[in-house]
C-alpha cells in the first residue's frame, strides 16, 4: 500500500547483536500513517524511545496521543503533559532563517525499518521499528509486544500470538511482507536461558 518494493537485509551490530531488517520507504505521507495508528489507536500494545549504545529509553504511556500534527516536515506526537518531534518530511525553515539544505537532509528520517532480533537475548529477541535520520543517527525505536514477555516485562512461555501488532503494521506498511511466524524461522528464534 504505502511502501516500495520489498527488500530485507540481514544486520550485525557493533555489540554482536543480528537483525532481520525489512525496509520501509520513508516518506512523509507513509511515517505520518503509521506513527498515528501506533500513536493513536496501539499506544497500548508498544514501548518506545531512543535506543542507542549506552542508553535505551523504554516509554510507555497511559492514554493514546493527545494531538499529532506536522508542521515543515516535523512531526509532533503531543501527549498533553509532553510530546516529542521527529523529522519525516520536507524541512525548510523559516523566510528569515532558512534551513540549509544539507542541514535539512541531516535531520529527516532517510531510513526505516520494521526488525527482529535473531539473537539470543535475556528477553528472548524483539520485534519492532526503527529509523535513522540522515547522518545515520537512531531517531527512535519502536517495540512491539514480545512473545517472551508478559505485560510487566518478566519471562513467560512464548505466547506467539503476541506477534499479530507487529505483522499487522508489517503487512500494512510493507508491501510483500508475509505473515512471520517460528514455525518459518525455527533455526534463528531460541527461548532464552534463564
């Protein structure tokens, strides 16, 4: 529906740690319909925030986004108390002070990604999204319910029906996703050793 064609990539990070990232075409229209059914009608089911080496910030709010507006290619998501910007569009600054367009190409989002970890973890992997700005720089991270998780974080068997948030934001933001399922990764999804 929203996104180009299909394309996938298997990522190691620094730290070790093995990604299956499948790509979402990053454009305005595209990021401002999926962050409103995340933000608006899911913000139940997801943590978010930065997630970067040496800090992670796992956010979990108590009602859905209040307001989410765009205003010269950034995002607000407003949440009455707070809010966070994000740049997904076409920035330009001000008359007075236009945005150097270098500048304007550093701050836009130029990748996004729904993920899975295909590495054991404590938490057993994790599903999610993500996006990077245009110096490569992590703009935020999205996680979606864990299959090895219970609401309150702590281990459990895997529920695998967990999963159905994130393949349906799959299905729906990526053209060509199917369905994932442990039954077609059996050999890269471990329970974790606790």
């Amino acid at each position: 529906m929203i996104a180009a064609a299909y394309k996938t990539e298997q990522i190691v990070e620094t730290d070790g740690m093995r990604y299956e990232y499948e790509f979402m075409e990053p454009t305005e229209l595209a990021l401002l319909a999926l962050m409103r059914d995340l933000f608006e009608t899911h913000w139940s089911q997801i943590v978010f925030g930065p997630c970067i080496q040496g800090a992670v910030f796992e956010v979990r709010v108590p009602a859905p986004a209040k307001k989410i507006t765009m205003l010269d290619g950034y995002l607000t998501v407003d949440f009455g108390d707070w809010h966070f910007h994000l740049c997904i569009g076409e920035h330009r600054g001000t008359k007075a002070s236009p945005t150097p367009k270098a500048l304007a190409q550093m701050r836009r989002v130029s990748k996004a990604v729904f993920f899975r970890s295909t590495s054991k973890t404590c938490g057993g992997g994790s599903w999610g999204f993500r996006m990077w700005n245009g110096a490569d720089e992590q703009m935020l991270t999205i996680f979606f319910p864990s299959p090895f998780l219970n609401e309150r974080f702590k281990p459990q068997k895997p529920d695998w029906i967990k999963l159905q948030l994130w393949n349906g934001m799959r299905q729906k933001y990526l053209p060509g996703a199917k369905e994932w399922s442990p039954e077609t990764s059996v050999a890269d999804i471990e329970a974790p050793a606790h």
